[in-house]
C-alpha cells in the first residue's frame, strides 16, 4: 500500500469530494499540520511513496532522506519556491503541481485588501467594536493607477477588477500577453521600476526567484508616491520587511495590505504586526470552499496519476 504525507491544512480543514477521492485510491495517509519546517520533513520522509504538501520546507536534503521511495511530490497549488524542484529531478521525482485553479480567489482578496487600506475597513470595524463612533476619511479607486508586477493568470484577473472598479491600469510581465492587454485596456511599462514611479497602487503577482526576492527594497521604496498602496498576495520574500517596516512608519507609503510574510506564521514581535497602516491576513488568499476543491482534486489527480504511472494534469519538471 502507498503511503503518504499529507500536510496542507486547506485541504484537511474544507469539505469536499477530495477527501472522498483521496480515500478512495485506497493509500495509507499520515497528517501533519504544514507548512513543516526541514527538520520536521526530515524526521517524517524515508518510509512515505508520496508528499501532498502546501508550503513545507521541500529542500534537498528532505528530497534525498525520502529516497529511494519517494515517488511523487504533488504541490497543492501553484507556488514551487518551497520546493527544490532541480534536485527533485536530478533524484528523478516528479512534481507535479496545480495552475489555473485559484486565480479567480486570489484576485479577490487582493481588491479585498486593498478596500480594507483605502477605507481603513479594519480600524473602523475595531472603532465600532469598541465603543468608538470615529469616522475617518478614505478614498476612491475610481480614477487611481494599479501597477500590477505579474501579468499571469493572477494578475489579468486583478486587472479585469480593476478596469470594473474604474482604475487606470499598468502591467509588467516578461511574458506580454498583447491580446489581453488590447481587450482590458492595460497599458505595458519597459520595467517595475516604471510601476514603482506612475502608480497609486502597486499589486505584486510574481513569482519569487533569485531576481525577484527583496524587489520591493529601501531603494525602490524610495521610487514610490507616498499615496501609495502596496498589496502583496504572492509571497512575503518579495518585500525587504525592515526597510518596508521603515517606509510606513514615516509616511513614505500610505499603506500595505498582504496575505503573506516572510515568516508564516509570524513571531509575536515581528514588525509589521504593529505597523497601523498594514491590513495582513494569514495566507487565505486562496482558502475559499470553490478554490479548495478545485486546487486539492488538482493535487489528488496529479498524485495518482503518477502512482499509476500515468501523466498528472501539471507537472514542474521533466524526467528523463
């Protein structure tokens, strides 16, 4: 009987048919709570044919303790930054993985986030609760330009949004889809540092490389408005916390509103936790009961399939 470790706890926590699905393939399932850090994976691979993991700490070492029996890596969702995905092909372990399945969910909770800044959403809620009939001003989307770093699936969805919401819309992609930008209305900028400058609102929907990591740092903090909002529902790396921490304390930015940080979940002192003019949410950008299903019967399909030796819907790597 194949064995496998299960550790997303959207897909533990949302009903729905994955279980049914999951179950019925008939494997024996050992559950943890991730994301797991390394030593937490390192005493739970060895003795597993499969890992169906959200953000655990996938490294080589954890790839290489799993072998020889490790036959499968399925990635409940989209972000592989976890995974060491070159030493799981050296090692010749698929990963598999879900795109096209929350997009829909994460542009949602971006527009949720960025209410919640411009309308002081939260600190008005907590006013009211406490007592408090403080009514404090905020502002418009209507006729404000979004940046959007990350013109994938994500990203469009954001712009459609935003086009809805009345914005003027910038986009920065490697990969310029030129049909899309035409039909929506978006206009294409040579670089991020061009968003960085022009916008109001600056929504970041790019993966986290080498590149990419700390893009949002004192240097490029500087480039921006000190109307800005920044919105981040991709991964918490992407932004140098100290030198962001500093930027909203001093009024060099009006506002950041994230579902991600660099430590998830977060110490009791880290920074941001006390900067008032950051809206943060715990990593629900895509725990919705429709996205849950879609991305964790993605994950179940792809695990099976490769236990049967067939191909999963969306596999990572290529293995010779």
């Amino acid at each position: 009987m194949n064995r496998i470790l299960l550790t997303t706890t959207s897909f533990q926590d949302t009903p729905g048919p994955h279980h049914d699905k999951l179950e019925e393939a008939g494997y024996e399932i050992i559950r943890e709570r991730g994301p797991l850090s390394e030593d937490r994976m390192l005493e739970l691979v060895g003795e597993v044919d499969g890992l169906l993991c959200g953000d655990d700490a996938i490294t080589r070492a954890v790839i290489e303790k799993a072998l020889p029996r490790l036959k499968v890596i399925s990635k409940y969702g989209i972000g592989l930054d976890k995974v060491e995905v070159e030493a799981a092909t050296e090692n010749k372990v698929p990963v598999t993985f879900c795109p096209g399945v929350n997009h829909t969910t994460v542009a949602e909770h971006t527009f949720g986030l960025l209410l919640a800044v411009y309308r002081h959403i939260v600190t008005e809620c907590n006013h009211v609760k406490s007592g408090e009939w403080k009514r404090l001003t905020g502002h418009e989307l209507m006729g404000k330009t979004i940046g959007i770093v990350g013109l994938g699936r994500i990203g469009k969805e954001v712009a459609i949004r935003a086009r809805a919401f009345g914005m003027k819309v910038l986009g920065y992609d490697i990969y310029w889809d030129d049909d899309f930008a035409k039909q929506h209305d978006v206009e294409r900028v040579e670089s991020a540092i061009d968003i960085f400058r022009a916008a109001e609102v600056i929504s970041l929907h790019t993966n986290l490389t080498g590149e990419t990591r700390h893009m949002i740092n004192a240097d490029t903090l500087k480039l921006m408005k000190k109307e800005t909002v920044l919105l981040n529902c991709a991964r918490g790396e992407l932004v140098e916390t100290a030198a962001l921490v500093t930027a909203l304390n001093e009024g060099a930015i009006a506002g950041y509103g994230t579902d991600v940080l660099d430590q998830e979940p977060p110490p009791a002192d880290h920074p941001l936790l006390s900067c008032e003019t950051a809206v943060i949410t715990p990593h629900i950008g895509s725990r919705t009961y429709e996205s849950v299903v879609r991305q964790a019967s993605m994950a179940v399909d792809n695990l099976i399939a490769v236990l049967k030796g067939e191909k999963p819907r969306a596999q990572a790597n290529t293995i010779g």
